[in-house]
C-alpha cells in the first residue's frame, strides 16, 4: 500500500518491468469519495451527540426553574385538640357559658399555624433567572465557538484532503502517461535503468 496524503492508494502486482500498476482514476476517485463520506457521517454523529447533550441540559435547567418558582413553603401543621385543665374548671365553665350564649361562636377546633412547620427558603425569582439566563448564555456561547473551532479545523482539514487527492490524481496521470510511453514488448530487457530520463 502507498500512502499519498489522505487516502491510500493500493498497488495492484508488478509489471514484468518492475514498475507498479496503477489504479484506474475512477477507482480513486471512488475510494476517496467514500471515505469522506464516512468521515462526514463520523462528524455529523459527535455534532449530534454534542447538540443532544446541550439540549438535555437546556430542558433540565429550565425544569428546575419551573420547579423553584412552584416551590411554596413546605409545612405541616400538628393539629391540636382543645385542651381541657381540670385545675382551671371553675374558670373553664364560665368560658363555656358565655360561648353557648354567643351564637357566632363556633365550636370546632380550628387548626393554626403556630410556626412548627418546616420552612423552606427560596430565592427570588427574577435573580435565579438571571443566573440561569446568564449560565444559558454562556454554554450557548461556548457551544458557538467550540462548533465554529471544529468547523474550521474540519475546513482546513478537508481542503489539505482535496489538495492530497489532487496531487495524487496528478501523480497517478504521470504514471499512466510514462506507462504508456514506454514502447510495448519485453521492457525489462530494453529499459536502460541508469538513464536519468528514464528514472525521472
């Protein structure tokens, strides 16, 4: 196998003069083709992965403001009974008559808060936006620079690819058209190998 640049180029046997046959162009042409095929396939997968991921994080930070700004103060109320002294019941009958002659009164126990509940502190949230907004900016950001590094150096590498192909394709005619130079017959007997024509 001959390296030449990006793509690799397959000696097929040797003629009876010692000289490599060439590859057809369009087998060239076709290797080259599917290979970067290949590489645009590779390179489309991680963009997509790297575009998934930002995604999913977007969708989780936006979850997590939703589920702070829902958030209310988290409680729970011990209901108490009226409690009944038996020290005080002299007291407590007098209470009890003036409530049965009260009508607006009403006898049920009402629950209240009496500040035994478990309070949960939350942050405004107009600044847990901005945070978030200003964190989204920046991936955002980050992701742009990072996607137009890849792309250029993708670019760059693609262009230095063209270029390699186009010399190879070059080299490859130059080897055709001397093959076809050379008279037909038994070479190997009439080539004269210290020429410098011959080995340019």
């Amino acid at each position: 196998d001959t390296d030449v640049g990006c793509c690799e180029v397959e000696v097929i046997g040797w003629g009876s003069g010692g000289m490599a046959e060439p590859l057809p162009l369009d087998i060239i042409e076709n290797l080259w083709v599917t290979q970067l095929e290949t590489k645009l396939s590779t390179t489309k997968v991680v963009y997509n992965k790297a575009f998934i991921t930002l995604t999913n994080r977007v969708k989780k930070l936006e979850s997590q403001i939703k589920q702070k700004r829902s958030r209310a103060i988290n409680h729970s109320s011990y209901e108490e009974g009226p409690s009944v002294h038996i020290e005080d019941s002299p007291k407590q009958g007098r209470i009890i008559e003036e409530m049965d002659k009260d009508e607006d009164i009403n006898l049920r126990s009402s629950t209240k808060d009496k500040g035994k509940g478990i309070m949960q502190e939350t942050e405004l949230p107009k600044k847990l936006k901005k945070k978030e907004m200003i964190q989204l900016s920046l991936d955002e950001e980050l992701a742009q620079k990072l996607y137009a590094k890849d792309l250029a150096k993708e670019e760059a590498r693609q262009e230095q690819e063209r270029y390699n192909l186009e010399k190879a394709l070059e080299l490859q005619r130059q080897i055709y058209q001397r093959k076809e130079n050379v008279p037909k017959g038994d070479q190997a007997k009439e080539i004269d190998w210290n020429d410098p024509q011959v080995l340019r």
